[in-house]
C-alpha cells in the first residue's frame, strides 16, 4: 500500500507540473518555412566608392618653366583615383521601396546598388543617415514590381535565449541563413546611443544592415557588428534594437535627418565614493558635471553636482542610459527631471531642445570658470594655492574666475589616488562653489561631521571638468 502512495503522490505531481513545462518555448524544428517566407525582403547591397591616393609626383619646377609644361604632357587626369567595391545588406520595410542597412555599408559612395532576391537590380539614393548609431535609409523605385517587405518588432519583449535568425549576404554569398539565440541585450559597446543585442547567429563581412528576425518573423535587430579577433564569426555578434532603429529611421524618413532632444549636460558615471559623498544610499543616476549655459538645463535650473535620477518618469540607473532616453524625447517637449541636490530629491521641469541645432551652432563645449588661497591638507596630500595672475600664466589656464589651483600632491595619498595633479583647479567641493579656500576647509570638517567617507570635488583638468571622490581618513 505504502508503495502505491508514493507513486500515486510522485503522479499527482507531474500532472500539476505538466501545464508550466507545455508552456516553455520549444526549439524550432526546421528555419525553412520562415527563411522561405523573409528570404525576399533581404536585399544585397553593393558600393562603388572613388578614393584618391597620392599621385606620383613629377619633379617641381619653377611656375612657367619649359620642364613643367613638358611632363604635364604625360599625365593623367585619373591618376591617384581608383574605385573601391563594397559589399553588404538590407532589407525592405515597405513596398514603396524604403530599404534599412547601416550606415558604414553606404558611407561616401559614389553610386549604390540594390539586388533584389530575384537577382534584379536597382539603383538606390540615400533618404538619410545617421553615423552616431549607424543607420541609414535608401529608396528604390521598384516601378511596377511588387516588392515584399517586413516588419519591424518590438525587441524589448525580447529575452536571453530565444530564437532568432539572421539573413543576409556575407562575403558575398547572398540569401544566406544563419540562427542562433539572444545572448544578451542592451549591449553598449562604446557609442552614446548604443542599444545591442548580442547574438551568437551567424555574422559576418557583408551580413551589415541585414535583419535579425525572431520566430514570428518580425526584425527584431540590424546585424551591425561581430566581436573577432580573426575576422570572422566567433558567435559574438551585435545587432542594433528594433526599437532603436525604427526611432531613428522614422526620423530620416520625415525630415531626411534625426531630431533628438537635447538636454545641454555634461555627465559622468557615478563611483560607490561618489555616491557616498553625496549621500545616496545606492549607486545610481547620472552626475552633471557642467551644464551649458543658456542650455535647457541651465534654464531649468539644473547645476554642476546635481545627480539625475529620473528624466520623463524614467529612471536612470547609470550614465550611460541618460543619453538614450534624452535623444528618444520629441524636441521642444517639457518634460518632469527627478535630481538629487543637497540630499534632497527635487524635480524640474525641462523644455528640450534638438541637439543638431546645438552641435550645429557649437553649444556643445560647455565649460565652467575657476578661483582660491594657499593652504595645505596634509591629511588629503595636497595643497592649493589663490588663483591670481601668476598661477594663470604658470598652469596655462584659460577662461578662469574662480577656483583653487592644486600646487602639489604627494604620493600614496588619499589625493594622489583619487586622481588629483598640480595644476588642476578645484571648482567645487561638496556642493558649493570654491569661491575661497576657507570652502574646502569647511567641505572638509562637515563632511566628517557627517561622517562620510569621501568629500566630493569637482575639477578642471586639462580634458575638462570632472568630479573626483577623495576618501577622508
């Protein structure tokens, strides 16, 4: 009997197991229904570019010389231009014949040609491009051809390990199918506005602008980028977010450019010091280092030192997600900003503005002024001395009015390995400005009544501004 209860038991649990285990994605059995299916919106695109090389030099003579005149005779009118083929891919996401690749793939051709998986080709232009997170749209005039298109998805209902498949033209070899899984996502790999998914399909030379494709078949990625040593796939590849891409080609189609909003900051990653420093029980947000004048955050009232924790209800948890979600906002929106100030939360309101109008008008330099008087921290391991003519024309120092100029440091100490140099000029300690040097000392002795284990400073260096964390013993 005893026996029968336990596989009666043991039986009554996988019944009540069975329903979760039905509902797991199973591997596909076969890509080729699918591969069939998107294999004709997938395009091969080829480049002609001219490059000049250096021309082969005559020997020089004298303007008007009968030598000149002589071996002009001999040259040619091409010579040092040569055409440069490059090969790569796209896909169609309309039959009006708007094609996605990548920027790098179309960059500075001359002439762009399109192969349709029928094998026709067609002569494409440039709608728009944008080299920040290397994108661009073409346009062919498909004229009576009935073009098949796809559909970008939504790659945030993306998750690790599941299913996708790439299609492209890699070295060459066009209509090529490759799958693999989602390694990772939100991937930076060095960009402002960088948001990858990481896959181990198949990537290689020529597979640039092709689409990655989940199981339903919508384009869930824009093959961009393999991570090799060699050259060739190590199952390391990287592919720009739909999401990503469907903002930025929306722009390029409407304005034939991108319109991102513009917050008008200079940020920087915030360390464990830092954040104690400031009294944030967590490390996160982004950390203004400098706002530019006459800037959105300027004229919302956002300072040096403020950490941004939440921009448009969105929380930030590190510098680099900032970026992201700014140029993502519609220009000229006002919109909620959550900072931490004085160990306060507080929120402003932000009107944006459209960083190329910023870039194009070079409002982008912010920087920040600089003052202060002879004293020694021998605790710390530095000493500073009074901004005045001399110390100006001894460090080079330009565009400063307030501040206190670091005139040593020693070694091993908690100066040194914070990263602090003779002739940086410390703009703030904590959150106030270092209008005399008496600033630092009373940043110092309230830091400790506070009993922190750093004491946050910003600094000029010759870079630009920064924030230094300097632990108090």
């Amino acid at each position: 009997m005893k026996q029968i209860y336990f596989l009666s038991k043991f039986l009554i649990t996988i019944f009540f197991f069975l329903p979760s285990i039905s509902h797991a994605k199973q591997a596909p059995d076969s890509f080729a229904d699918l591969a069939e299916k998107l294999s004709p919106a997938v395009v091969n695109i080829s480049t002609t570019t001219i490059i000049e090389d250096r021309k082969n030099t005559y020997p020089s003579f004298p303007p008007g010389s009968p030598f000149e005149e002589f071996f002009k005779q001999f040259e040619n009118p091409n010579q040092g231009k040569r055409k440069a083929q490059s090969l790569g891919s796209g896909f169609i996401i309309d039959s009006d014949g708007f094609i996605i690749t990548n920027n790098h793939v179309i960059e500075n051709a001359e002439k762009i040609m399109v192969r349709l998986f029928d094998d026709s080709p067609f002569e494409a232009k440039v709608i728009g491009r944008d080299p920040k997170t290397d994108l661009a749209l073409l346009k062919i005039e498909p004229m009576k051809k009935k073009l098949k298109a796809v559909k970008l998805g939504n790659s945030e209902n993306l998750r690790v390990g599941d299913w996708v498949m790439a299609i492209g033209n890699p070295f060459g070899f066009g209509g090529t199918v490759t799958a693999g899984i989602v390694s990772a996502y939100g991937r930076n790999i060095g960009g402002s506005y960088d948001d990858y998914i990481q896959t181990d399909a198949s990537i290689n030379r020529g597979n640039s602008g092709g689409p990655l494709f989940d199981m339903n078949g919508n384009v869930v990625g824009i093959n961009t980028a393999i991570f090799s040593q060699s050259g060739g796939s190590v199952g390391i590849g990287f592919a720009i977010s739909s999401n990503l891409a469907k903002q930025v080609t929306d722009q390029l189609r409407k304005y034939g450019r991108t319109k991102r909003g513009w917050l008008g900051v200079l940020i920087q990653q915030i360390t464990q010091d830092i954040a104690e420093s400031l009294g944030l029980k967590e490390v996160r947000g982004a950390l203004v280092s400098s706002a530019t004048e006459n800037g959105p955050a300027y004229k919302a009232g956002i300072k040096s030192g403020d950490v941004i924790t939440k921009f448009n209800n969105v929380v930030i948890k590190n510098m680099k997600e900032l970026p992201k979600v700014v140029a993502g906002t519609p220009v000229g929106k006002s919109v909620p900003v959550e900072i931490w100030r004085n160990g306060k939360t507080m929120q402003l309101i932000v009107k944006l503005g459209e960083l190329e109008l910023a870039e194009k008008s070079n409002l982008l330099n912010t920087g920040s002024n600089s003052e202060s008087k002879v004293k020694e921290f021998p605790r710390l391991g530095f000493s500073v001395m009074k901004l005045n003519e001399k110390t100006t024309k001894k460090y080079k120092l330009k565009d400063i009015s307030y501040g206190a100029v670091i005139t040593s440091v020693k070694d091993n100490t908690n100066a040194s390995k914070a990263g602090l140099a003779e002739g940086m000029v410390i703009l703030r300690v904590g959150q106030a400005e270092v209008k005399d040097v008496s600033v630092i000392s009373n940043a110092i002795k309230s830091a400790k009544k506070q009993k922190r284990k750093a004491l946050l400073m910003l600094v000029r260096t010759q870079q630009g501004n920064r924030f230094v964390a300097v632990e108090i013993k």
